[in-house]
C-alpha cells in the first residue's frame, strides 16, 4: 500500500486536472460522512485505502477547520457545522433562481410592467429573472442572462453602488459608454449618484439606456448585510414618470421585503415602508 502524502500521480479528472492526493481524500472523507452519519477513524482509513495514521492526521485537520466533529463518546466523526457556512452561499444562490421569479411575476401583476431581478457579475449587472408587463404598450424588457452596463440602468447603479472597490476600480479603468443623451458618461457625476443611491436606498434610471425608457430599482440584502441582488421595475417614460416614482416605489419596496423572507432574511429598512 502506497501511503505516501506527496502529490502522487493521478488520473486527470474530465477538466483536465491532475488531482492533490491529500485533497481528493479529505473530499472523499466528506462524501463518505455524506453517506453514513459517523464513521470511525479505523473504517475511514480502510474505505480510502490507507494506514490509519493517516486517516487520523487527515481527520484532525478536517477536524480543525469544523468541517468534521468527533463524536466524543462513540470515538466516531460526522459532519461538522463548518460546513454549514460554506454551504450558505451555494444555498442562497439556489434560493435566488428558484424565488426570483415568483417575486418578479408578482411584482408585474400589480405594476403591470415590466421587471427584473439582477446580480452583479464580471463587471456587469446580469438578470437572473425577469417577468414581461401586462401592457399593450410596454418595454421589451431584458433575456435571462443578458448583461446590461453599469452605468445606465437602474439596477447596475444600484449594484455599483454597493460593489466591492475592486470593481469600481476596473469599472473605471475604460471610458464609459454612451447609450443616449441621458447616459452619464462623467466620473464625477456617477459618484454624486450613487451617494445619493446608498442615501435614499433606492436607484434610476430616466432615458439612460433607452430613451423614453424609465426605470427603478431597491436592493435585496441578506442576514449578513450584503447586497444579493437587485430588483426593478421598467415602463415608458409617460407611464412611470419622475414624478410618480414614489408611487411605483411603495409596490417595489414590498417586493424586497418579500423577497428577503423567502430567502430567509430578516433586516430592519432604515429607509421606511
């Protein structure tokens, strides 16, 4: 039996990749533990063909990270609330595809136009969801998957807003783009707007991307305080004017607000009903 702890050769996995030894068997341990509650030292060392010092040393640093727990009057390790935490990412994004479009498809119910729900992605805001309005007259609306820019759309100023320095620093690296006379293509101006986002909770769009084309947008934040994604509302510029955002604002902040409990959040609005 082979026991050595180096970086053995393997057979490449289907993307190509050669994988560490010791890696591949602290992940086998992990799917072992997801088949069976608990498993001994002795019996985890045996499934992956090992001494079982080295099951023991694989298990400690397990061990140390929470992934895995010792039962302590049995002697036998299960699965360990670290891995509740890791999993709380993956789980929130499944939560956002599958809630997503409920929230959208109620929303443009009671609006009758069109909406959307975008996360922040590669520099980009891209709609995971999106529901058409009931209207003879209405916008296109945008595909699921489609990026639309930063800059120029409700929901990518919302989420630059709030975007790590990381991404405002390769966001303007380039010249923005111009969509129409509406677009802000001006550094200083685009600052003074997203203060004024992060302020008031709640971002624009007027002509900026489409003219004749308005829209408004209300961010979803998780129980951590981080934004998950945008939610937003579009209609022609006659049926959502400026002046009646308030209006349009009331239904979209209680989408939000529906949103964050299915996804099991709960936060207190500093910004009202």
């Amino acid at each position: 039996m082979n026991d050595n702890e180096s970086v053995e050769a393997h057979e490449p996995t289907a993307t190509g990749v050669v994988p560490i030894q010791s890696v591949d068997r602290a992940l086998q341990i992990l799917e072992f533990l997801t088949d069976e509650s608990e498993l001994g030292t002795s019996e985890i060392a045996r499934k992956l063909g090992v001494h079982r010092s080295t099951a023991s040393r694989l298990l400690g640093t397990l061990e140390a990270r929470d992934v895995v727990e010792q039962v302590t009057d049995r002697g036998a390790y299960r699965l360990g609330i670290g891995l509740l935490r890791m999993a709380y990412p993956v789980s929130t994004r499944f939560d956002l595809a599958r809630d997503s479009q409920a929230i959208c498809d109620a929303l443009a119910d009671v609006t009758q136009e069109t909406t959307n729900v975008a996360i922040l992605d590669d520099g980009y805001a891209v709609t995971i969801t999106q529901s058409a309005g009931r209207r003879m007259v209405g916008v296109a609306g945008q595909y699921v998957g489609q990026r639309v820019p930063l800059h120029a759309t409700s929901t990518g100023k919302l989420l630059l807003a709030h975007a790590p320095q990381q991404v405002w620093t390769w966001f303007t690296s380039s010249q923005l783009a111009y969509f129409t006379a509406a677009t802000h293509t001006e550094i200083p101006s685009l600052v003074e707007e997203l203060e004024l986002i992060r302020q008031r909770g709640w971002s624009s769009a007027v002509g900026e991307w489409e003219p004749g084309i308005n829209a408004l947008a209300a961010p979803v934040w998780d129980a951590t305080g981080e934004l998950v994604a945008a939610v937003s509302v579009t209609a022609p510029d006659f049926r959502m004017p400026e002046h009646e955002f308030q209006h349009f604002l009331a239904y979209l902040k209680t989408a939000v607000r529906d949103f964050e409990v299915r996804l099991g959040f709960s936060r207190v609005d500093p910004t009202g009903p």
